[in-house]
C-alpha cells in the first residue's frame, strides 16, 4: 500500500517513459517518490536517475524511501527552471527521460503550515521553496483591487475575480489575511457555489490555484524546465508531463507542438532562413486516468498526461 501520495497514471506514466535498463532518466517532480521509485525499479540494474524538488521536506522524505537504490539515484533540492545548469552539475548530460509530474502533492496539502489547503489555518504561504520568493499572505495585503482582479483571472481564470478581490481589500482593512481558512471563508461569502455551466468545486479553488502560481512562477518555471528538456534528451529519448489545469496544459500542448514545427519564419519567407529543425515527435494521444483510478484517487481528477519524443535534429 502507497503511502501519502499515490502516484498519478503510473502506468501510463512508465509506458510513456519506456525507462530501459542502462537508461540516465532525470524526474523533476519527486515529490513522494511514487513515481521516482517505479522508474528505478524498470531501470534495474544500472539505471540511473537524477530527482528534483524545489521542497526541502520533499527531498529529505523520498532519501529515505529510495536508500535501497544506492547511488543509482541522485538528488537535489532544486527548482526545475535550473535543470539545465543542475543535470550537467550531476553528470546527467545526455538523457532518455524526463518526467513532469506538475502542482503539488498530498504531503504539500496536508501540511498546515504551508496553507495550501482550504482549511489550514497555519500561514497562507503556498511556497514550494519557502526560503524564496514571498507567501501569499504577502500578495493579498499589498496588491491593490485591480491588481488582485488580474491575477486572479490570468492565473485562476476566476469569474468573480473583481468582487473576491474588492472583498479581500475590504476585509484587510479590518484585520491581515493571514490563513488559507480565512481567505477560504471570504470567497465562500462572496462567489457563488457554483457559477453557471461549470462542475462543482469549492469556490475558493480557482483563487488559490491563481495565489500558487504567482508565489511560485509556476508558469514561468514549467516553460524554463521544457525548454532545458529538449537539450538534455537524446534522439530518441521521451519528454513526458503530467499537468492538472488547462493553463499548465496548455502551455505543454504548445511547446510540443512548436518544436514539433521547427521553422519559426514567416510563412510569407519563401526559404527558412531561422534554421530551427523540428525536435520533438509527440507520441499518441493526451492520457486521462481511466474510472478506477478517479475512484481510488479522486486527486487525479484533473490530470492530463502529454507525451513526446525527441528526434534526431
Ligand atoms: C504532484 S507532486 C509529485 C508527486 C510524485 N510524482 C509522486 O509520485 O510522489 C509535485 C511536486 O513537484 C514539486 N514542484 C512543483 N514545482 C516545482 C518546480 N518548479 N521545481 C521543482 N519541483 C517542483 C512540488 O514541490 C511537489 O513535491
């Protein structure tokens, strides 16, 4: 039995990856070491594997569970925007896979002292890395109106975004936004349950995931830890991302497709004259988990597996 975090798609994940023995495959995501572990376990007996996590705790936790792996397996507290400085740093120069199991996991929303959870009541602070950047306490009582409006509807794509705002600024006259309960209990206030045409979830859900991007560049980071991808794989080598919201997808449905592209001239160029080769093959289809696993974890809900290989060029 998993403990903690169950690891998302692992099958899908592992088919996707084809980790072969022999093979240098780089995981960005640790977080519990779900998938991390499987990934060695296909690479047995000399597989190695190089393991991010921009959380400390994460890092400090999966050392443990992975100690039987000895020094097949390397890992760094790191942000995956490095990728391409920290994987040459650990040997990792030519890799066969990399995977991107994106957002935060069930170790992350369970610990109330990190606020990303709507009924912690430690610190609204939503750090992955907490020794960078500042919390999201720190953003609600020092953005105006406006400036919270925007962040929420380009990071949350939130309907109400101008009335949760005008509320958050409301309430800090009285008293700091200090816990994810009390920001939760806000919006439940002000938002309706659920907004017309979309599926039921807890109206707060769309502004804490607009908070967490911001506090920690997530959008910025994947595009970063992408780009670094495509330079670290060898022909042949498979890219695959697990993403849990339609700006994360996004985002990867397009960088995929333009390196599946190459050329960046302008279709009216009669030549290219950029000189960028296609470097990616996207292979199949995007992945859903099938009903059984919604049913034996309903955190996958969301989850969309996107995968690709990288070719010669
Ligand atoms: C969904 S969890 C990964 C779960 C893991 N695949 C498993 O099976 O247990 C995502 C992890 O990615 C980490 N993370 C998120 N953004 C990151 C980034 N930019 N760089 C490094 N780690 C990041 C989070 O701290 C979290 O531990």
């Amino acid at each position: 039995m998993e403990e903690g975090h169950l690891p998302v798609l692992a099958e899908e994940v592992i088919s996707m990856l084809t980790p072969a023995p022999g093979s240098l495959q780089i995981d960005a995501t640790v977080g519990g070491g779900g998938h991390t572990e499987r990934i060695l376990e296909a690479t047995t007996p000399d597989g190695r594997l190089l393991g991010l996590d921009a959380d400390g705790a994460a890092i400090t936790r999966v050392r443990l569970r992975l100690e039987r792996f000895g020094d097949r397996v390397v890992l760094r507290e790191a942000n995956f925007r490095e990728l391409g400085r920290v994987a040459p740093e650990e040997g990792f120069t030519r890799v066969d896979g990399v995977l991107f199991d994106l957002g935060l996991s069930s170790f992350q929303l369970a610990d109330a002292e990190r606020g990303f959870s709507f009924r912690s009541t430690g610190p609204l602070d939503m750090r992955f890395d907490t020794s960078r950047g500042v919390p999201a306490s720190e953003l609600l009582a020092t953005l105006d109106a406006a400036e919270l409006t925007a962040l929420f509807r380009r990071f949350g794509e939130e309907p109400f975004a101008p009335r949760i705002a005008r509320a958050i600024v409301a309430a800090r006259r009285e008293a700091p936004i200090e816990t994810a309960q009390q920001l939760a209990e806000l919006i439940e206030g002000v938002a309706p349950a659920r907004p017309r045409g979309r599926r039921r979830i807890h109206p707060a859900t769309r502004v804490f995931q607009a908070l967490r991007i911001a506090v920690n560049e997530e959008l910025d980071a994947l595009q970063a830890g992408l780009a670094a991808t495509v330079d670290l794989l060898q022909p042949g080598g498979r890219l695959v991302v697990l993403s849990y919201h339609s700006l994360e997808d996004r985002i990867v449905k397009r960088f995929i497709a333009t390196e599946r592209k190459g050329c960046t001239c302008p279709p009216e160029l009669p030549v290219c004259v950029c000189g960028r080769n296609p470097r990616l093959r996207p292979i199949g289809k995007p992945i859903t988990p099938t009903p059984a696993e919604l049913a034996a974890n309903p955190r996958s809900r969301s989850a969309r597996l996107r995968a690709a290989e990288r070719l010669a060029a």
